[in-house]
C-alpha cells in the first residue's frame, strides 16, 4: 500500500510549472467546462466583504500549488493512496472556489485512482489546468486587490 506524499516533500520537489505554460496554451482540455465561476466569487464577495475574500482566495492559491504539486508528484510515482487523497482534495477546494474545471479533472484522477489506477496518462492535462486555474486565481486576487485598495489609493 503506498503511503501519502506529504506536502513537504512535494513542495521541495516540484519544479515552476508556470514557466512553461506557454508550451501548453493551444490546448483546450475539458471544452464547454468554464475555468472560473466569476458569479460564485462575487456572491462570496457580497456575503463575505472584501478583506475575508481576500484571506480565502490567499489560500486557496496556496492550495493550489501545494496540492496540485502533491497531486502531479503521486502521479508521476503511481502511489495511488497520493492520488486518492489529494485528488479529493482538490476537487473540493475547486469545486467550493468555482473553478470546475480543475473540480472535474481531479474527480476523475480520484475516481481512477479509487480504483486502484494512478492515471499517469492525465498528467499532461492536470498541468495544463492547474497552470490556468492558478494563473485566473492569481489574475482575481490582483484584482480584488485593485479594486479594494482602491479607494485608499485615491485619497492618499
């Protein structure tokens, strides 16, 4: 039985994906599936305030590195336990942060892998996504920045 990749491990492993997400940008994988529910982080932001959005959208760009790092790690060693785990992770984080894209690719690692299958064959697709899950994250967190510092800026 394979044992859990702590994150520690992943993330002193993993390497920045994000410099090459050029390579991967004339691919679509998951078409008709959006990237981001902006309607979802709106709402959160009516119910929440700005400062309390700002904290969750942090770290759930945190999670996103670190679990996403986890998650490709398990999958490049096959430890399906890893993949089970971390899947189910983040698919529940993204489903919760409306990105589901990245909710249905991590589903489907996770049901694989409940199956006792470590779907290395995805890789190439999970990294494609959570480089442009992680890059509309970033590019909303800069904005919500923006936006709420906005005003302060102005009267300074």
């Amino acid at each position: 039985m394979s044992h859990l990749i702590p994150l520690s491990a992943a993330k002193t492993s993993r390497t920045d994906k994000s410099l090459n997400a050029g390579e991967d940008r004339g691919l679509e994988p998951l078409p008709g599936i959006p990237l981001v529910e902006e309607e979802r982080l709106r709402r959160y932001a009516l119910s929440l305030g700005d400062r309390a959005l700002s904290e969750i959208l942090t770290l759930y760009a945190e999670c996103l590195v670190d679990a996403g790092g986890a998650l490709d790690l398990a999958l490049q060693r096959g430890a399906v336990d890893g993949v089970r785990h971390y899947a189910y992770l983040l698919t529940g984080t993204a489903a919760e942060m409306g990105t589901p894209r990245l909710a249905h690719i991590s589903r489907f690692l996770a049901r694989r892998a409940g199956q006792g299958v470590a779907e290395t064959g995805a890789l190439a697709s999970l990294r494609q996504v959570l480089t442009h899950t992680q890059a509309a994250v970033g590019d909303l967190l800069e904005h919500h920045h923006q936006v709420a510092q906005g005003p302060q800026v102005a009267r300074a």
